[in-house]
C-alpha cells in the first residue's frame, strides 16, 4: 500500500494501474503581460479517469503572477491564485495554498501542498496579471492518476524460476512439464521441436 495518499491507497486496494509524475524545472522564463503559460507545455492536458495534484511549487519574480488550475467538468480558479491575491486573502484557500514573499524568500512563491483531487482532464498554468512581462523562475509539481484498468500480475522471471525450483525442489517436475508445453508451442512454428 502507498504511505503517500488515501486516494492511491484506494487505486491500490482496487487493484487499478497508476501513474506517478514528478516534473522540476529550474529554467526562468517568461510568461507574457496579461498572459499566461501552459505546463509542463503548450496544450498539454493531463487526462486520467480519476488523478490528484499532489504538491505545486511556483516561483516567480512578481505578486501579480499565480497558478491557475483548470479541470472538468467547470472548475477553473482563473485568475485568482495570484501571490497578490492569496497573499490579501481574497482568493480561497481551501486546500490551503502558502505563500512566501521578499524578505522570507528572495521571490514571489506559491506553494500547493495539500492535494486536489480532480477527474478526466486537468491543466496547470501559469499566469501574469500585469500590465508587464515577468518570470517564472522555476517549478515543481507532482501529479498521480489511473485510468483505473486492472494491474497486470507480475510475470515471473527466469531468476525467479530458477530461485524457487531450489528453494522448493518437489515442484521441479511439473514445471518441467509445464514449460515444456510452452515451449513446443513456441517452437513448433519455427520447425523446431524438443527431443525427448
């Protein structure tokens, strides 16, 4: 079971396939007055039956730039997660959203540390409520999902074969039995076949 979340202890315990994404960047750039930029790129959209937004770290060079989630059916903060904002307590902050500001921190920073469950389709950005240009200076986030389909078992290995047919030699026969059907079957269309 996952010591990180309850929604992954769910996946889990249903047996679903999950995924985990962790992307840090610590190249500035730009996000355009008035503007906004998406992440990790250009109309990239994450898309999982059921996911959560574990953690998001966005720095910044000014108040007015903030993060904005969207996902569906209609949820979309806008433009109201600015540092500004969250910062005068006009935006909710339920999960709680932190922020760090000069002199605490040597940029404007917001922090997402409590997850957000979301389904389907999510998108982060970034954007700038300014009338100028400014600088996302780095960020980071963590993002889990499953499409909740059936975890494959796990295929045994031959090391594994190897361990347990001497860890339990009174199985030894009928493995041999049973991997030798096997591999006549992969054999047989090559013209190959095992002489008894």
């Amino acid at each position: 079971m996952s010591a990180q979340l309850p929604i992954i202890d769910r996946w889990e315990a249903n047996g679903w396939e999950w995924q985990h994404v962790f992307y840090p960047t610590q190249s500035p750039f730009v996000i355009p007055a008035g503007g906004e930029v998406q992440i990790p790129s250009e109309r990239f959209i994450f898309n999982y039956k059921e996911g959560v937004l574990i953690i998001e770290n966005v720095v910044f060079d000014s108040p007015y730039c903030g993060i904005r989630l969207i996902w569906a059916p209609s949820f979309d903060t806008a433009d109201k997660f600015t540092v500004a904002n969250l910062t005068a307590g006009i935006a909710p902050t339920d999960p709680i959203i932190y922020t760090m500001l000069p002199p605490d921190s040597p940029y404007y920073v917001i922090r997402v540390p409590s997850p957000w469950k979301w389904e389907q389709t999510m998108q982060l950005r970034l954007i700038n409520t300014d009338i100028e240009d400014h600088y996302c200076i780095a960020y980071a986030y963590i993002v889990a999902g499953t499409n909740k389909k059936p975890r494959e078992p796990e295929r045994l290995t031959a090391e594994k074969l190897m361990l347990y047919s001497q860890l339990y030699p009174e199985i030894v026969p009928d493995l041999k039995k049973k991997m030798r059907a096997t591999a006549e079957g992969e054999l047989e269309p090559l013209g190959l076949s095992i002489k008894t």
